[in-house]
C-alpha cells in the first residue's frame, strides 16, 4: 500500500491535510498505476482550485478506473457534483466516501450536506451523532444536529441537543434564542418567557433582551407584562433609542398614534441611532404621507430632527429634499441635493435627483458643472451627457440672443 499525501481546497475554502479528506491510498494497484493515479488525483486538484470544474472531474474519473475503491477520489467527486447541483450523483459519492472511512469528518460532513440537499434531514442527523460520539468536544456538531432535527420538524429533539449543548459548553445567546424559536414552535409560552428571563439574568444591562421578552408578551397578548418590562429597561438606560423604537412599535400596535410619534422623536434625537435605521423610518413616512395630513407633518419634524442630529449625513439631506420635491418646493430640494452631493459624491441617484431639479428651476449654469463632473465621475452612465448637452446648447442659444440684442 503506498499513500500519497495530496492537498486540494475542500468544499468550504479551507486546505485539508494529508491527515483529512485527501488522503488518497491505493491497494493492489502496479507502481506504474500508482503514479498515474498520483498525477491525475494532483490534476484534478489544481483544476479544481482553478474554478476547471469539468476538467478536474474527468482527472479524478480517470482516478476511479485505476482504483475505484479511493474514498478521497469520491469525496471529491462527490464534491463537484454538489456543487453543480447533481445532488443524486453527488449522494453516491458522498455516501460511499463516509462509509469507507467513518471517523474522517470531511467525509462525513459531505455526506450530511448531500443528504440534506436531499431533503433526507433524519439521515443527516444520524450521520451528525456518529460524528459526535467520535468527536464529543465539538459544539458545531452538536449545532449541526440541532439543525437538521428542526429542518425536519423534529422540534423536541432539536430543543433538547440544544438544552444538551448548554449544559456541556454553558450558556450562549445563539444557543438560547434557537431554543426560545424551538419552544415557540412547540407553542410553550411559559418556557419562552422562562428562557428569556433566564438570558437577562444572566446579562441584566443587555438591553436587547428585554426588547425580546416584552416583544414576545405583544405576541402573545400581555401588554401589561410588556410595558413593565419596557419600563424596567428604561431604568436602565433611558436614553437608549433601541427602547424608544420598540415603544414605538408597541404603541402602534395598540394604534396610539401620539405616544408611537413621541418615542420615535426621542430615539431621532439619538446620534446613537444608526442613520440607515432613521432613513427607513423615513422612507416608510413617504407614502404614509401622503395619506394623512398627520403623518407628513411628524415626516417633516422626524426630517428636522434627523438634519439637526445628523447633519453631515449625505443621504439624510437627500432625503429630505425628496420630501420638498413631493411639495413642489423644488429650489430647497434643489439646495438639499448640493448639500448631499458635497457631503459624498458617490451616489449616483442623487446626482440624477440634483441634475433634475436644476433642469426644472432653469439653472443651467449650475446644471452645465454638475453635470460635467457628474459625467468625470459615472462615466458610463447616459443621463449627465444628457444633461451636460441640454446646459450647454441652452447657454449657447442664451449667448447669442445676448449677442443679437447687443448688436441691435
């Protein structure tokens, strides 16, 4: 027997050694086999990594015809086929690599993906214990079991490998919250609320945790429950706009429009509010506007505070202005556009936006320079060569109407 000890890129990015997948042994195969055997398997390799899919599979079919028991020649060809979607194919190969070795896990794990690409989730979980009991210190197998009991809808099991993985790696958020969606599944209010609990107990002045457990009373009805708990977090940071946005939801739910507006004013007043979280409010604010005379004025304001606390915010003056333009105030959207395009000059809809409104207000000076850097800076696009002719055609005609009326 003679191993040859080959590398090639497993199917995740990672190197495997000659200790994992690409072990390659041959038995019973001449010398001269052997070596042709080392030098398609090394091929088929270097094809692989080089994105030649079609090229590595014929190197390690030619593999298979000198020894077609090689389990590493499977496993990678068990590989190409899942990656190209030939899930039956790649089954074969995945099965009969895992089988041939079953305390290698690259093999193994190859064959769970095959089987769960199969939708055969029970079988996969069956391949994850035996990968357990050979490998007990490994959480993500534990993990990996949990996942296909639940993509199986077996909810109990999969709760309780989650409870097992607690108790023999301790206590994690991901662990815990798989839990409480497992548990709401199985429809145990009493045991979600316990488990929620349990994590701010174990982390009191994590604030997200309570947002969680009050969330989840508005699920299920206990609104008295859920202000209590909004009203505990608030103790322990009333500032937080993550709070406030969630009293915002919370009201809403209960349709009290006045006390929803006012928490979203005291999280807007936060520069520790993301601004992608304030401009979706504010695009949700855009069509609601125009509904309910109501909603555009707490639009307006939440833009006011929005520019106010996050002035140099590119997108929040384009935003703004995009209400002005829905009011026809076209020259302040038109000062609002210059704002954002001064701040950051990357966006090409605000150039479009900025272009448009000066275009409309006639200010074609301006239109011929912003569209002549707009064209230096998005090359490709058509609209600013556009724009870039119409300024410059227009101040020509301008220019000589001035040069008639001067000879006259």
């Amino acid at each position: 027997m003679v191993i040859f000890a080959l590398s090639c890129k497993s199917k995740k990015g990672a190197s495997t050694s000659s200790k994992e997948a690409s072990n390659t042994s041959t038995k019973g195969v001449s010398e001269e086999n052997q070596t042709k055997f080392a030098f398609y398997f090394i091929d088929g390799c270097k094809e692989r990594m080089k994105g030649n899919i079609e090229l590595a599979e014929n190197a390690f079919k030619e593999c298979l015809k000198i020894d077609p028991s090689s389990a590493a020649v499977k496993y990678e060809l068990g590989n190409i086929y899942r990656f190209n979607g030939l899930y039956d194919n790649a089954l074969k190969y995945g099965k009969e690599c895992a089988n041939a070795d079953p305390k290698n896990e690259w093999y193994q794990l190859l064959y769970i993906d095959c089987l769960h690409n199969k939708r055969q989730f029970a079988q996969a979980a069956d391949v994850y214990t035996r990968l357990i009991k050979n490998y007990p210190n490994r959480s993500e197998f534990y993990e990996g079991l949990a996942a296909e009991y639940m993509y199986g809808g077996n909810y109990e099991k999969s709760f309780k490998t989650f409870d097992d993985i607690e108790k023999k790696f301790g206590q994690n958020e991901a662990f815990t919250l798989n839990k409480i969606k497992l548990l709401k599944q199985l429809k145990k209010t009493a045991e979600v609320e316990a488990e929620f609990k349990k994590l701010i107990a174990a982390n009191p002045s994590e604030i997200r945790y309570y947002t969680y457990l009050s969330e989840f009373y508005q699920e299920t009805n206990q609104n008295e429950k859920a202000m209590g708990n909004y009203q505990a977090a608030l103790k322990l940071d009333s500032k937080n706009p993550i709070i406030h946005l969630a009293l915002a939801d919370y009201y809403k739910s209960l349709n009290d429009n006045a006390n929803m507006f006012k928490e979203l004013q005291i999280a807007f007043e936060s520069s520790d509010l993301e601004v992608e979280t304030k401009l979706k409010i504010l695009a949700s604010y855009y069509e609601l506007s125009e509904l309910n005379a109501e909603y555009k004025k707490q639009a307006d304001e939440l833009c006011d505070i929005a520019l106010r606390v996050n002035s140099n915010s590119a997108e929040v003056h384009s935003i703004k202005a995009d209400f002005l333009l829905k009011d026809k105030k076209v020259k302040e959207a038109r000062d609002e556009y210059e704002l954002a395009i001064l701040l950051d000059k990357s966006s090409y809809n605000i150039w479009t936006q900025l272009m448009g409104t000066e275009a409309e207000l006639g200010e074609y000076k301006s239109l011929e320079a912003h569209s002549f850097e707009a064209m230096e800076l998005f090359p490709n696009q058509p609209l600013p060569y556009f724009f870039n002719g119409i300024s410059n055609t227009t101040l020509k005609t301008i220019q000589k109407q001035s040069n008639h009326l001067l000879m006259d």
